[in-house]
C-alpha cells in the first residue's frame, strides 16, 4: 500500500469452504478523518467480475435447454445486429466467442460513459451506431477484450430467458449463492460503499463520479463485498460438491457444467496464459499450477479474484484506488500460501488405506489375446495393493472409484492425486485413469481360452477395450 499510494485495501482468503483469513486497512472513506474504518462488509464496485455471474447465467440456459449452444449465433436473439466485415468469413458473431473475447467487436459500447443508462444509450442506439462502424478482427484470430461484447451476450441471455438481465442474476444467481449483499442497485448500497479514489495531475486524491452502466451491465455493473465474494469462491472451488443440506454449497451449475468454464478457450503470450469463459488463466511456475483470475476495475476501485482449484485455495483482493497492476498482488500472495497447503495437504495422506483391494487375489495371473500380454500382480510392499505390468511400464490398480460396490472393477493409475489432497487434477494420457473388468470363470463361456477351473479368478478381462484371456 506505501508502494502504491493506495490508501484504503480489502483482503480475503478462502480455504475449501470457509474464510481463513481477511483483513482491511484504511478508512471507508480516506478524505474523512472522521470516517469508520474499512471492513470487508463494505461495499465497492467490482466491476468485471460481474463477467463471471454473467456466463454462469450463459452456462445455465445451456444446460437448461433455452439456449441450443453456446454456439448459436447471436443474431438468432437479436436479428437486426450488423457490423460491417472486412474479413473473408460468412461466420457470424456466436455466443461463446462474446463470452471469451473471441468475437473481434469493439471493446466498449459506442456511447458515451456518462449516457449508459439513457435513451442515448439502449438496444437500439447501439445498434445503430454498431451497423456504421467495422469489426476490428475476424473470429478466433486474436483475443481482444470487449465490454461491449459481453453486454450483447448478457442482452440476449435475457431474451433466450424472458427475464431481465438484472432480474435473473439476481434470482437464479446471487440469491441462491447466498450472496444477499450484492446488487446492481447503487441506492441500496450507497450508505455502506466504500470511496474510490484517483488522483489528479497535482497527484491529490479525488472521489470520481460513478455512472451507472445501464445497457453496458453484463459487462461489469454489480456492487459487492468481500464477505459475498468469499461466498462466490467457496462455490467455484466446491466443484465436485454436490447439492446437499450438510455442506450449504449450492446447486448453481451441474460440476460438469463448472469444470467446462474453467478451461481455455485460446491460448495467449506463448501459452502461458490463456482467456476462458469467463476466466483469464495464468501458469504459476514457482508453484507449478494454473490460477483462474477474473479482475475487475472501475474508476477508483480495482479487485482481483484468484483461484487455485487444486487446493481448493481462493484470494480475493480490492484496492480503492485505482493503480496499475496486473494481479493485484494476487501472485505475491499465491507464492507465500501455496507452498504451505502443498506441505500440509502431502503430510495428510494415506494412500495405503486408500490403495487396499478386497479379494485381490481374483485378478492375480496373465492375460493374453494374439500378442497382447499383460500381467497383474501384488505389490513388493503391500500383498492388498495391485499393479498391472504392460510391456515396460508398470501402473497402479486402484478399487473402482475407492469403493467395494464393484469388486470385479478396477482402475488403471499412474498417479492418482486425489488420493493425497482434495480435488487435485492432472492431465492423463495413454493408459491413466481407464478401468479393468473381470468376468469370473466361466466354463460355458465359449469365447475364453482359460484353462482354469477355478470360479475364484478372473476367466478374462476387458483391458483398453480388448478381450485377454488368462493363461
């Protein structure tokens, strides 16, 4: 904060399902002697985090069924939309490329910001202002941030829905989120904001006008705290949580559905990060993790949000004065934590008990089928632990899914990290994560080559879609 000159901050950091720590400095309004000091119950603009409500309301209608695709073209909803095209393409502008700043539209509205909740500034006007201007870039080529882009899918989410943008993040969003605190209602708010700041050219500090966003909403027009946006990162960290009335973690998107907007849509500055819906997602190297960020900024504030699903680990930082940054300290932050959480998570693990097969023995031999050999045996340091030999590569068997409701499954693993910390995921190729399935000996079952009598073992097994019979 000395750095910077910021004289008022909120931080936040959330662990699995609850807060572990936050804290605020400065005052609620810093021009003000007098003023209370900050807490995280205040409230700031957040700005382009409100991009995150926004394709969570795309993915819903999804799923759902009032929207076909995330690739149906946007002027299924609002017909009149044109922009002229330079470019060799008859593709038009679809959904997802609005969400992932794929489309090649213009960043902000064409209005200007002080009219954005005028007549000078609706579905219409818009329009007409777009159908004389060029699109920068044709589809896919380049990611290019766009507001204005974002407030036309958020338009026509809320025509695919038949209720009002606002209106419908509200009742289906932040409601059930719990999140009761947050609003595009500047009035409701207005006692408990906290000032943002800027400074002028003398280098003095000055309170900017806030003008409501109006048709630009989608883009980044709600208000929130730092008690609600912990509420929100427990939700997205929780993601194979299913609904349930012991654990409070709501059923916004099927885990699926949550997995899907998480992952990349293109790749940018050499792979190292790469834009999502609705997440921008950097590679930490220090700690060997991908961070899911989502920044919001807004004259005189700025925040920051920053998840490392991995360890279910999320940071959520606000500044009231508006700097130049692009994390927010977010990385700083990551550093110190993740270190210890890689050290506390590893120290808890048991995968001895987790590894344990019942009736093991049933799968013990060789398999075969026209050069295929495989060989399942007991581990060297645990007589209920498998592994299964194919050619030079030795892997892990596993219990199907770590239950005994389907002894005659296994599963095939290399590495298996959810077994040493909650909700690790890696990338697994080849053999990983498959399952082995064993039909017990059959002496009627004319397609075995076993020579075994023995009703106890496995006859055969299905091993990467292929028929091995024991020797």
């Amino acid at each position: 904060m000395v750095q910077f000159q910021i004289p008022s901050f909120m931080a936040v950091i959330v662990y699995n399902n609850e807060i572990v720590w936050s804290k605020s400095y400065g005052k609620v309004n810093p021009l003000n002697s007098t003023s209370p000091d900050l807490s995280i119950e205040n409230h700031i603009r957040i700005g382009s985090i409100t991009k995150v409500f926004t394709d969570m309301m795309m993915y819903q209608l999804r799923d759902e069924g009032l929207i076909e695709s995330l690739d149906d073209e946007f002027i299924k909803y609002f017909p009149e939309f044109q922009i002229k095209n330079i470019y060799n393409t008859n593709r038009t502008i679809t959904l997802r490329q609005l969400a992932s700043h794929q489309s090649g539209l213009p960043r902000e509205l064409p209005c200007q910001k002080d009219q954005y909740a005028t007549v000078n500034c609706t579905v219409d006007a818009v329009f007409q202002k777009l159908a004389n201007q060029y699109l920068l870039l044709p589809q896919y080529s380049t990611t290019h941030y766009s507001n204005l882009g974002v407030s036309l899918l958020g338009r026509a989410l809320s025509k695919a829905s038949g209720i009002e943008y606002e209106d419908y993040i509200q009742q289906y969003i932040l409601e059930p989120l719990g999140m009761y605190n947050t609003t595009f209602n500047y009035t409701n708010i207005r006692d408990s904001l906290a000032v943002g700041l800027q400074t002028n050219s003398d280098g003095d500090y000055y309170q900017p006008p806030i003008y409501p966003l109006g048709w630009g909403t989608p883009a980044g027009g709600l208000f929130s705290n730092g008690i609600d946006m912990s509420k929100l990162m427990i939700y997205l960290l929780n993601d194979n949580i299913l609904p349930d009335t012991s654990n409070n973690i709501p059923n916004i998107l099927d885990p699926s559905t949550l997995n899907e907007a998480f992952m990349p849509v293109n790749l940018v500055n050499g792979g190292s990060s790469s834009y999502g819906t609705p997440f921008e997602m950097y590679y930490n190297d220090d700690n060997q993790v991908w961070m899911r960020d989502k920044m919001g900024i807004e004259l005189g504030y700025i925040s920051n949000m920053a998840l490392v699903r991995e360890y279910k680990l999320g940071v959520y930082f606000a500044s009231m004065f508006g700097i130049t940054s692009t994390d927010l300290f977010t990385g700083e932050a990551m550093n110190i934590l993740l270190p210890v959480y890689q050290f506390l998570l590893l120290s808890k693990s048991k995968p001895l008990e987790i590894y344990t097969i019942k009736n093991s023995q049933i799968f013990v031999g060789t398999y075969s089928y026209k050069g295929t050999i495989v060989e399942i045996k007991e581990a060297y340091e645990n007589p209920n632990e498998l592994i299964i030999n194919s050619g030079s590569t030795t892997y892990n068997l596993l219990p199907f899914d770590n239950v005994s409701s389907e002894p005659l499954i296994l599963r095939i693993e290399l590495s298996f990290p959810n077994n040493y910390w909650n909700n690790c995921k890696n990338v697994v190729d080849g053999k990983n994560f498959e399952f082995i399935y064993c039909t017990l000996n059959d002496n009627n079952n004319s397609g075995s080559n076993s020579n075994s009598s023995d009703n106890n073992q496995c006859s055969q097994i299905n091993y990467l879609g292929q028929d091995l019979y024991r020797q």
